[in-house]
C-alpha cells in the first residue's frame, strides 16, 4: 500500500492527479503542469514534499560523524546554516544527495534525504555508527511534515499568510534556516527560484497550506517541480547520480571537500578518479530540433557515446531540455546528436543552469 503524506485528503479534495512516487502516493499536478511551472517562476507556488525523509541528530560525536559520512564538510557549519553534500559507498558510488542544517551550538544537526532512499540512508547511517562506535543519536522524525514555498514573492506570501513570521522570513539568508517554536524554516528549495521549506508538526500542516492558498499561492504538484529542478540544472536522485556513479561524474565536484585531510567514506576512490582523464562529465543539452529529450536516450558526440539522464519541456525555454553523462572533451557549444526512438536530433550542449531566478541563462 501506499504511503500517504498529512496532506493527502487536501491533494485528493483539490481534484489533484495522484501517482506513486518512491511509494508515496503524491499530487503529479492540480489541472496544469505547465500554469504551477510559471506560478513559480512569476509569482509563488507551494509543493508538499512531507514525504522526504527529516533526521536529526546529536550527541557529541555527532560532528564526527557527519564529517566521516559525508563528501563536503561540516565542520564549517556555523548554527543556522545548511550544506548540501552527497553520502558516498566506499567506491564512490552515490547512497543519497542531502541537505544537512546545524540546529544549535550544542552539536544538533537535521538532515533531509530522499523519499525513495530514506529507509536505505538510515540503515547505512546506523550501520556506520555501530560499526565504529560513534556517540550520536539518530532520529527519523516521522511526526514532521515538509512544505516548500517557491518563487519569487514566496517569502512576502508566506509572511503574509502566517502572522509573525514577517522578521524572521526577512532576515534569512540562502541556505539558512531558524527554529520558530516547533516550525524549522529554511530558505532552501528545489526550483532555481527564491522560497523556504517548512518543517512543522504533521498535525499543523493543513492549517498552513490553506492559508498559503487563501493569499494567492499557487499549488503545485511533482510534476511542476521536476520541470523547474530541470531547469534549475539540479540533480534528480536515481536519473542524474546514483551508486553506479560518483560527484565527480555528476556535477557534483564542488560539493566535495578535499582540503583538509578528513578520510570520509569514498575519499580514496574520489582521489583516484580525479586523475583519470576519461572521466565522464554531466552536462546540459538544448534540443534544436523537434522532439523531447528524455532519460536513458543515446547521445552521440565527436568524442564518443554519451547518454542523457534526465530530460523534458522546458516551459520558461519554450523547447527541449536534458542532463547528459557526456564524454571527457566534449565542450560548451558542441552540436550532438541524440536517438529519439530512432531518429537522429541535433542538441548543442551547455552548462546547467538553463534558469535561474527567473533568467534564462543559455
């Protein structure tokens, strides 16, 4: 049976059109993918992401932990920051991307992972506590919901909505968040525009998300925010990087800190790989001809073979999109060819991000 978030019976009641993501029965949209896409990008929209995963941890070896867990660092997280970071196997390969956020002085830590990999990642994570005796407590926090607010008058909207919030939503910076008695508000999201998540107690979350719609927030479901993440150039765990693949292969190199001599899991392979000239990179491709780009379609470069990751419309473009592990020496500007069930297409390919904040950048 499928999962259902706090939210279900509002999604349902809306006439949303529900599928099974990772085993969560969730809205795809409410009547037109392409109107919540532009909601977003013109205005705010707001997505029920209560199925990803919250964690928190502490203990006083908690800061250990992570920084021997995780491929960036946390020790340079000050309270009230966030770090996005992947979870590495041994090899390199990808376990999970996430988002971790320092709590307070006293060593607390949230992480957010992904629905589909949640039970993996915690499994994985207590499995390396066990095995080298870190001092730390992990907890999944199944009694919190997840609603993200994007666009870019979604902080004014969401300040508007929920009486005394207007300070606190002004002074976040990006990539910060603050406890606001039981609610977690970070302006973090998933969309290339400005916005915050909200984590808040499953029980408040219908309250919240009727007075976002009572002051013009547009809902929006799945399939509008795939689009936008597209668009945005970020990673889609399980398409663009799983266990078969490393940062470095995805677009990920930046979020892998190599600076100190901190031995996180995956380092000496990562180590290796970051002098193999063959290695492969991910890049973005822009369909000039007719079509549409999707996932698992064969690209063929004057370097190689390649293959696109993820793909589709591009609403804020007008055209088709794509992520693509292309091979070493395929560049910027390049023309390629991709198989559209048999049918050779010309894309130019280009660096992620397509759009940001509203601007299309390629």
């Amino acid at each position: 049976m499928l999962k259902r978030t706090p939210l279900f019976d509002l999604h349902r009641a809306a006439g949303a059109k529900m599928v099974d993501f990772g085993g969560w029965e969730m809205p795809l949209h409410y009547g037109s993918q392409i109107a919540e896409h532009q909601a977003v990008r013109s205005g705010s929209g707001v997505f029920d992401v209560s199925h990803m995963r919250v964690l928190d941890l502490d203990g006083e070896g908690a800061l250990t932990f992570l920084r021997n867990l995780l491929a960036n660092d946390c020790a340079r997280l000050e309270p009230g920051k966030a770090l996005y970071s992947c979870m590495l196997q041994p090899d390199g390969g990808v376990i999970d991307d996430l988002i971790v956020y320092r709590l307070a002085q006293g060593g607390a830590y949230r992480l957010i992972v992904n629905a589909a990999t949640g039970d993996g990642d915690l499994a994985w994570m207590r499995k390396i506590v066990e095995d080298r005796g870190f001092a730390v407590v992990l907890r999944a926090r199944t009694d919190l919901a997840l609603i993200a607010v994007q666009g870019p008058t979604a902080r004014a909207h969401l300040a508007q909505a929920v009486s005394g919030l207007a300070t606190v939503v002004e002074r976040l910076r990006v990539f910060t968040g603050a406890a606001v008695g039981q609610w977690f508000i970070a302006r973090t999201g998933y969309t290339g525009e400005d916005g915050c998540e909200i984590a808040l107690p499953a029980a408040q979350a219908a309250q919240l998300w009727a007075d976002l719609l009572a002051v013009g927030v547009q809902p929006c479901g799945l399939g509008a925010r795939d689009t936008l993440r597209l668009e945005a150039g970020m990673n889609l765990y399980g398409s663009d990087m799983d266990t078969t693949v490393s940062p470095l292969e995805s677009g990920l190199a930046w979020t892998v800190d190599m600076k100190t001599e901190r031995d996180f899991i995956g380092r000496a392979a990562l180590q290796a790989q970051s002098t193999d000239p063959d290695l492969r990179q991910l890049l973005g491709l822009k369909l000039r001809d007719h079509g549409v780009l999707r996932s698992h379609q064969e690209v063929t470069t004057a370097r190689g073979p390649g293959l696109t990751t993820s793909g589709g419309y591009a609403p804020t473009l007008a055209c088709s999109i794509a992520l693509a592990r292309l091979p070493a020496g395929v560049a910027t500007g390049d023309e390629v060819s991709v198989d559209l069930r048999g049918r050779a297409a010309i894309a130019v390919v280009c660096r992620p991000p397509f759009v940001r904040h509203g601007k299309v950048l390629v």
